[in-house]
C-alpha cells in the first residue's frame, strides 16, 4: 500500500501562490498516477490535476488549466501543484492521490491540507 502525506496548504490573499507538496511511501512502485483533488465546504470532492510517475504528463481541469502546475520528483517520490493566481474559489481541502495501473480509480489518499484564499 502506498501512504501520502500532502503539505504546503495555508492562508493567501487572491492572485498570491502556494506550492503543495505530497511525498509517497510505502509501496511506491506499484503507483503510476498521481492526483490532486479537492472538496469544498459543502461541495463534492473534484479532480484538480495528475501525472504519471514516468514521463511526467500531466492533466488539469478546465478550472485551474494556466493557472496550476503539478510535477513530480522521481528521486523523492514526491509531487508537487504549484498554485498561482489564487481565487477565493480555488478554497478547499487539497488531497493527494496515487492510482496503479491496473486500477480503475485513485486508491491510495492522503489526509488532505487546507488551503485559503482570502478576497
């Protein structure tokens, strides 16, 4: 099993940035997608970003596309969603999630990190 671990979340004024981070443990070679998701207060948990572990190629929802990164450090096992140009609603819980490649969803979640934008 894989374990995740996201960090980086916290308070920032609109148009400000924030990097997240979600290091991997565990079973790590059995990952081959990582993804950024998150929940709002009252709204449903939404995809925000992945990538695979080989070849880096990355996916964004419509929400965020130009405005977050996400990128990954083979070496460390880590993950990263550079968030830049912050609106008040990019405010959620951000998870980190790891998906193999014989699975059909993301198996693995980490406990999440919160971030805030403030208008």
């Amino acid at each position: 099993q894989v374990q995740l671990v996201e960090s980086g979340g916290g308070l920032v004024q609109t148009g400000g940035s924030l990097r997240l981070s979600c290091a991997a443990s565990g079973r790590t070679f059995s990952s081959y997608f990582m993804g950024w998701f998150r929940q709002a207060p009252g709204k449903a948990r939404e995809f925000v970003a992945s990538i695979t572990w080989l070849g880096g190629n990355t996916i964004y929802a419509d929400s965020v596309k130009g405005r977050f990164t996400m990128s990954r450090d083979n070496a460390r096992n880590t993950v990263y969603l550079q968030m830049d140009s912050l609106k008040p609603e990019d405010t959620a819980v951000y998870y980190c999630a790891s998906r193999s490649r014989t699975e059909s969803e993301f198996g693995a979640w980490g406990r999440g990190t919160q971030v805030t934008v403030s208008s």
